[in-house]
C-alpha cells in the first residue's frame, strides 16, 4: 500500500491533541469484506501504526502467504495465537489513533452471526458504526445484521462504506443501487443519522483523501466525516441523572475534613449545577446540590460523561446504587422491567430464572418473568412462540426485580436504560439488556389486542371476542378521555362537574375522576413525591382507559403538574385507540391563589404544605393543548363538547 | 455553552469510573506500582477517585532486586507524600525461599520471575483485585484483554473466555480465591499519558529523560551495565546520552538514544517516532509472536 500521508500533524499531535474530543467507532465485518485494510489505512495514514508492528505483520504474511510481498493487515488486528493460527478474528479487538481534530477509538468486531454477543459488545460504546459493503455483492445479510445491530445499540451515527469501488469501475450507478437498497432496509430501523461514502480500503479513495476516481461524489472522505461529525449532542444532556457510585467519608483520619461527606459518580445525564434541588431515588428523599466537587476544585456544573462528587445541603441516608435526579424530570421507579436482552452465554436463558441484574452502580436480583418473542438478526422475523434464548440470540425479555430500580428507556438514556444479566452461581455476564418504556407497544398485532402493554410479569391479556366497534354499536355513543390539568383552585372542579352534568342529562354516561376523590381509595397510599406524582398520573390514566374502553366518556381533574406525566397519560389511551382531548385551564396563578377553594396556598405560604404546585413546585404549562379554558370564557363545557364531537365523539344521544 | 469533553478528560473520567467500582464491588483491592509512568498516571487517578478521602487500598510494588535505583528512591518517596501504604513483593525473596530459580548467563532476567511473588503476595494479602497500568496499545494480546480482567484461581488468563463488557456496568463478581486485575488506562495511548503527565505536572523518575549512561548494544538495543548483568565477549560498554521509555527490570529495559531532557521534548519525540515502546525497549516482548499472551496466562500483569 502507498505510504502514511504527510507527518505535518505530529506538531499538533504533541503539542494541541490534548484538548482534542475522542469519538469511539465499532466495526464489524470479515476479512473479505476489506474491514482490515480500512482499519490498517486509517491507522497508516495517521500514523498510529507503528514499524515494529508493520515488520511484525510483514513476517507474519511472510510465514502465512509465503513471499508474495502482500502485508496481510488482518494479522495486525487480530490479537490472539488463535485467532492467527485460524485466520479468524474471535473477540473485540481495540485498536487507536489520533489527529489534530480528534482521538480515535475502533473496536473491532468479527462480523459471523456466531459473534453477535461480541459485536453487541463493541456497540455498546461506539458513537458511530461503520458498516462495510462491498461494491461487487451489493447489500448481503451480514450487512443488514450490523444496521439491525447498530439500531439496536442505538449507536448514534451510522456510516456506510461501499467499499472496492475499484473493481467496479468507479461506477456511480452501483453506488446509487447500493444506497437506495440499503436506505429502505434501514427505514425499518430507528437510525437518526447514515452518511454513505463510495471508497477503495486498498488504493486510498477517499478514505483520508477525496478520490480523484469518483468526481461524482460530493460529500466528504471517511476520516474528514470521522473528524467533524458532531457527537456532543448525542450524550443526554436533558435528564439530569446521576448514579451513586461511591460515599467519601474521609472520617477523622483527614484531621478538619472529618464532616465531609460526598457523593462520587460519573454524571449520566442531563446537566448537574450548584444549587439545583434534587430528589434522591428510590427513596424520594430531596435536597439540594451543596457543591459540585473535584480534585481540582470545585465546579459550577456537571455534565456526562464527568466524574465528579455530589455534597447535598441535607444530611440524608444516601448510598450506592441510589439514582439522583430533579424533582421533576424523574426517571421511571419500578420493579417489573421490559428489555431487549441479547444472550452472551453458553448456558441459555431459563424461563423463570433468577439471576442478578446490574445496572448503573445497583445490582438487585431479578427474575425472567416472560420471553415475549426472539428477533432473527437476519431477517428482523420476531418468532413469538420461542421458548428461550440461546448464546447469540435476541428477543424480549420481562423481568421482575426484587427492589425497583430507578432507569429511563435505552433510546432516551443508554447509560440509565442498560443493565447486564449475572449469572449468580457461575458469576459470568450472561446478557445486556435495554430498558424499554412501560408502555413500548409489544407490537402492532399485539397491540390491536392487548390495547396497551400489560407490565406484570405472567399476566396475558384475556381477549375477548366483542370488539370496541360492536360495543360502540350497541351502545350508540364511543367512550373517550377529557383530562383537565391545571393549577390547583384553577377551576378544574368546576369545568369538570359541569361537563359531567351536561353529558350526563344528553343521556350520555360521563363519569368524573378527581384527582383528590381517587386519593381517597385508589391512589390512597401515594404522597406527593415525583415518584408518587407520577404513579397517580398513571393510576388515573388506566383507569379513565378503562372507563373509555366501556364507552364512558371519563372526566379527569388532576393538577397532573409534569409534561412528561400528562404525555404518559397520552400515550397510554394512543396506544388503546382511545380518543384523549387535553385541556389547560389556564388560571393565572394570582387568580388561583386568590380563590384558593381550599385554604391550600395559605398552608404553602405558611410553610404547612411542601411540595405544593405553584408555590414551591413547578407546573409545566402544556406545550400544545387540545383545548385551552380560561375563567373568564362564556362557556368552557360547549368548547369541551365541541372538541369532542370534532374527535367523531358522540356528546347528545339525541338523533341528529 | 458547550459541553465538549477533551478526550483526555473523557479518559480520565472512565478510569475515575473504573477505581471506584472496584472499591466498591471488590473485598480487597490492591494498586501495582512499578515506578513507571503508567503506575504514575494510576497514582494520580486514584487521587482524583477517592479524595479528599484516603486509598481504600495499599500500593505494591514486585521489586525484581534488580531495578533501577533512581526508580526505588523515586517509589518510597512519591508514597510517603502521598501518605499511602506500601506493600513491597520480593523477587529476591522468592529465590532465596525456593519458590523460583533465578536465571544465569549474560541473558537472565528476573522478568519472568516476578509472577510468582506477584502472586504468592495477591494470595498472602488476600487481595482479590489488583490494578494495572496496562494499556491496549501496548501489545496485540493486550489489545483483546477486558478492563476488569477475570484470573482463576491459579491467576491465569483465558483470553478465550474472557466476560463481555458492556457500557460501564462491569461484573467484578468472583469466587474466594480467584481475582480480577484491573486495568484503567485500557484505552489510553503512549502519547495520552505523556500529555496527562503533562497537563498534571507529574513528577517522573529521572531515568525518563536524557541522561548519561554507560551502556552496551545487545540485538540493537541499549541496555545499562550493572553488576548483575553479564557482558558477552564482543560487547564493549561505552558512554551513550538516553532515556527510557517505559521503567522494567534493568536486565530487559533497553534505552533510547535522545536529547530530550524536558517532558516537552519528550512528548515532541514521543510524537513522531515510529516504533512502539514495547518494540523499541522490551525484549521481553520479542522471545515470540504470542510472548505476552503465554506470560498472561501464566498470571503476569
């Protein structure tokens, strides 16, 4: 192969790299395919690869291939006497290299179906994947298997390689083929971001310089896209989490430092800042943020992926494996776990099995409650009728753990939706796993049937053989949801019984749910924590489906405070089919508190009540409303009414 | 505002990470320290883990008896002002106790032999984690080893059924008697823990920037005289200005010929030669294509 390009970055390198950013790139893919050229010409051109090493290569091909003069590169990745003496690569393999803009990190994976668990492996940290393809066989299984895994891992940025454009001339038509097949494989898949590049591994084309063989390309060489793509945004820098990892108690041994007492752990998400309250989980216990602490000083604020130490102004019973997070962007809290897990280990998945289950900083026992289906790498077909999961294999998983554990879903937060599988009598990691949403469809056939996702563990919906349709028939009205949110003595109560009313005397069953009557029996033993807030969110929403489902149009009165609460509420009657019409009673908060109906700002403002919407917790106004009510409006109930009718929801039984 | 991370503060962030699980998930770890500045960079990381508490864990070194003086005075010193705890495995102690045989000839090396007190002490202390300075750029098998590096209870590796590593969640879980070796700065290069000891202002052994030495070419490397090393016929020792690359035993440690006496200089050189530093300075790792993966099996660092 030609020589590395110019050393002219070695000034920099010394001199600048250290304030450079480091992006990890997983490959996959066999000897064939022209992975270990690539990978040998990135390292080459920028100098990573060292004499030694190439001389050790070169006698390697020598003793392999006989005196040809060809430097077989594969024997340069692959690590282990096996994998030489076998020609084959068996294990991650992690290889460096730098320039002036940025720090590189590959991990190299076999591409076989048989290495799946290995390819996982190197995924689970990549920022962008490369997937090779070679221009002569087009888009093969062994393609759509490191997308499909790619996606899976949610590796944020995927680049395509047509790879030896050489040996097809150069030719744009089959880069375009190779594309568009390929792009309508992914659009089943969920990747945000896929560059497709048209280059020559062995001859350089546009690897780290632009080839001058393919002028009809315009977009940028490989390395040029590995340098600039933007990978800041990728980390979650929304969802302020952080998992404890590590209590320092110097003790009396550090002499006037003996009270100090932190919090150590590597920031997962959103931003941390001095001053912030937080809400330590799964106890609920709150605080506020004392100081952000380092070796070399304090900070103003933390992001990922820092390591740093949390001091809280409150001395609370904090320890490992203890998430915290804001008061009102909490992650989910529960015990049962939906996952897509992919098997690692010899020994299968047993139905029913104990194992223990790592995630973040916290390690609890967990049980497989419920394989829901296996997904074909190859062919994305979900076998629903699978009975286990063997090494290598992938599918849905339930568990049931036996404390609850605090995690957000894999696609908001990898660092708080991954946990792996121990096996808790032989110790190996058995699989990793990515937290889905509670109410993640199972799919659409099941969702048809199931109308939202069952969360327990061994629990199947009973289908019934009457559907919505035939039950609407007959009735001769739909059921739907109206959920009033606002601030408290906004005048939701009002509106609410007023809506009930008028329905109720059209000969249409309404039925109110008020947020303080359900606290008297369905949602008695919850507070007011952002735990407790969010679980009486859901109580309410299921039950006003279930109301829905039977035909009832369900009034719902809750000062549901939180965005992410009333979306939840949303979603659950999207995925049921059910109609849902939000409405904002949008009280100015001086009016609310001047009603005050129930005496409750006094008690805030009198330091009685913590916690209280509106006084000293945030209410999330709604972004986009179905419908927003003001006090002064003439007649909120006709514009609620009106909403209705124009969702096809019958509000009169009267004929029209 | 931006929240760009530098790719060393990423580094240094995933090796804090790493400290902490182990102090956490493990009984009784313990820090290897060589001298060198891999274990350097180790030292500082633990700072920046456990401060302003103290190490939950000693530091031990394995002495060969054979190593660099300059390196020794520089190792009881660093500790004392760290106010750690120093744990010193003997090689000299397991020969005169029987346990291994030292080698003869102008090509012994006590290299080798630091396995077995590495071990007999891991076992003595009941240590059941012990971490290293080890990076994946060193070497093609240390390429494939895990951060969290599984030993049975013999110590050894099995590099074909070696735990997946996902994220950062690490299983640190194993039975009495078997071990992890842990290795933070997997994913650093050479040239990164230059730039770290430079951004951090690290103190190194002198050995590490030009002096003179009197030396003697063996296979096309310095090597220093001492009174233990065995000159062959046709070698004559002569005056050469070096320094070393990485700080192992004196009996397999080659020098390299440089001017650079600042760690600007070093870094500058560091950044443009083209030979590994194990190639350039180890002949430990040149006895065969797999040298490290038979030694790592074995239960070497």
């Amino acid at each position: 192969m030609p020589g590395p390009a110019s050393n002219g970055n070695v000034e920099a390198l010394a001199h600048g790299a250290a304030s450079t950013g480091l992006l990890r790139l997983a490959t996959a893919g066999s000897v064939d395919d022209g992975k270990s050229t690539l990978i040998g010409r990135l390292l080459y051109d920028s100098k990573a690869l060292f004499e030694d090493q190439l001389a050790q290569v070169a006698e390697a091909s020598r003793r392999r291939h006989g005196d040809t003069g060809v430097v077989d590169l594969a024997l340069l990745t692959d690590g282990l006497r096996a994998e030489r003496e076998q020609g084959i690569t068996i294990d991650v393999a992690y290889r460096y290299f730098a320039t002036p803009k940025r720090t590189f990190i590959i991990a190299d994976t076999p591409g076989h179906v048989r290495y799946t668990r290995n390819m996982v492996t190197g995924a689970s940290t990549a920022d962008l994947a490369i997937v090779l393809i070679d221009a002569r066989n087009g888009v093969v299984q062994q393609s759509r298997r490191h997308a499909f895994i790619s996606s899976l891992l949610r590796i944020p940025h995927l680049v395509v390689c047509v790879n030896k454009m050489d040996l097809v001339d150069h030719d744009e038509a089959v880069f375009n083929a190779i594309v568009e097949e390929f792009a309508s494989f992914a659009s089943k898949l969920e990747i945000t971001d896929i560059t497709f590049i048209p280059i020559s591994a062995l001859n350089g084309d546009n690897v780290v310089d632009r080839s001058t063989n393919m002028d009809w390309y315009g977009g940028p060489p490989l390395l040029y896209h590995l340098e600039h793509v933007h990978i800041a945004s990728d980390r979650n820098l929304i969802d302020p989490r952080f998992p404890v990892q590590w209590v320092v108690r110097p003790g009396d041994a550090q002499g006037e430092r003996h009270d100090y007492r932190g919090y150590a752990g590597q920031v997962a998400g959103g931003v941390l800042r001095k001053g912030d309250d937080v809400v330590v989980l799964p106890s609920g216990a709150t605080s506020r943020i004392a100081g952000i602490d380092t070796f070399d000083g304090e900070l103003a604020e933390a992001f990922p992926p820092m390591s740093v130490t949390l001091r809280l102004e409150d001395d609370l019973d904090i320890s490992r494996g203890d998430l915290i997070a804001r008061p009102h962007n909490h992650p989910i809290v529960s015990r049962e776990l939906d996952s897509i897990v992919c098997w690692m280990n010899d020994a299968p998945l047993q139905s029913g099995g104990r194992y223990v289950l790592k995630h973040t900083t916290k390690s609890v026992r967990a049980v497989a409650d419920q394989l829901l289906h296996r997904i074909d790498v190859d062919t994305l077909h979900r076998d629903e009728h699978a009975q286990t999961l063997e090494l290598n294999e992938i599918g849905r998983l339930r568990l049931r753990t036996s404390q609850p554990l605090a995690y957000d879903a894999y696609r908001r937060n990898r660092a708080t939706g991954g946990f792996i599988l121990i096996d808790e009598a032989t110790n190996e990691t058995l699989a990793a796993g990515m937290l889905l949403d509670p109410d993640e469809p199972v799919s659409a056939v099941e969702m048809e049937t199931t109308a939202g996702a069952p969360r327990s563990a061994n629990v199947r919906w009973e289908p019934t053989k009457l559907t919505r349709e035939a039950r609407f028939d007959a009735l001769g009205h739909g059921g739907a949801t109206v959920w009033l949110t606002g601030l408290p003595s906004s005048g939701k109560s009002t509106v609410a019984g007023a809506l009930e009313q008028r329905l109720v005397e059209a000969a249409i069953p309404a039925y109110r749910l008020d947020g303080d009557n359900l606290r008297h029996g369905l949602n008695g033993n919850l507070g007011f924590s952002a735990t407790d807030r969010a679980e009486n969110v859901r109580r309410t929403a299921q039950a006003a489906r279930l109301l829905a489902d039977s035909g009832v149009i369900a009034i719902v009165s809750l000062v549901s405070p939180y965005a992410a609460d009333r979306q939840m509420a949303r979603a659950i009657h999207d995925e049921a089919g059910l109609d849902f019409v939000e409405v904002f009673v949008d009280t100015p908060p001086e009016e609310c508190e001047r009603r005050d109906t129930k005496g409750l700002y006094a008690k805030a403002r009198a330091g009685e009540i913590a916690g209280f919407t509106g006084v000293d917790d945030p209410y999330e106004r709604p972004e986009a409303p179905d419908l927003v009510v003001a006090p002064d409006d003439p007649d909120p109930v006709a514009a609620v009414l009106a909403a209705l009718e124009a969702r096809g929801v019958r509000t009169s039984s009267e004929d029209e | 505002m931006s929240y760009d991370i530098s790719h060393l503060d990423e580094l240094e962030s995933e090796a804090i990470h790493v400290f902490r699980e182990v102090a956490a998930e493990l009984e009784k770890p313990v820090l290897l320290f060589s001298g060198g500045k891999d274990s350097i960079v180790l030292l500082r990381l633990a700072e920046k883990a456990f401060r302003p508490g103290r190490f939950p864990f000693p530091v031990m070194h394995v002495d060969t008896g054979h190593n660099f003086p300059e390196v020794i005075e520089f190792r009881d010193r660093r500790i004392a002002e760290l106010g750690e705890r120093l744990i010193v495995a003997s090689v000299q102690d397991a020969i005169d106790r029987g346990r291994v045989v030292e080698q003869t000839g102008p090509r012994a090396s006590r290299n080798r032999l630091q396995t077995v007190p590495l071990l007999d002490a891991l076992a003595e202390h009941g240590f059941d984690a012990a971490f290293g300075g080890a990076r994946r750029d060193e070497e093609r098998a240390r390429a494939k080893e895990r951060i969290f590096s599984f030993r049975d209870d013999f110590g050894g590796w099995d590099p074909k059924n070696q735990r997946p590593e996902l994220w950062n969640v690490y299983n640190g879980r194993i039975h009495r008697g078997e071990n992890v070796r842990v290795f933070p700065i997997s994913n650093w290069t050479e040239l990164d823990v230059w730039q770290y000891i430079d951004r951090e202002g690290l103190e190194l052994p002198p050995i590490y920037f030009a002096h003179e030495r009197e030396v003697f070419r063996r296979d096309g490397m310095l090597y220093a005289t001492a009174s233990f090393i065995e000159l062959l016929p046709d070698e004559v020792p002569f005056v050469e200005t070096v320094r070393y690359r990485t700080v192992g035993d004196m009996s397999c440690t080659g020098a390299v010929t440089s001017r650079a006496r600042t760690l600007q200089e070093v870094v500058a050189e560091i950044a443009a030669t083209r030979v590994t530093e194990r190639g350039e300075t180890r002949a430990d790792d040149r006895a065969t294509e797999a040298a490290m993966e038979d030694r790592k099996k074995e239960g070497y660092f």
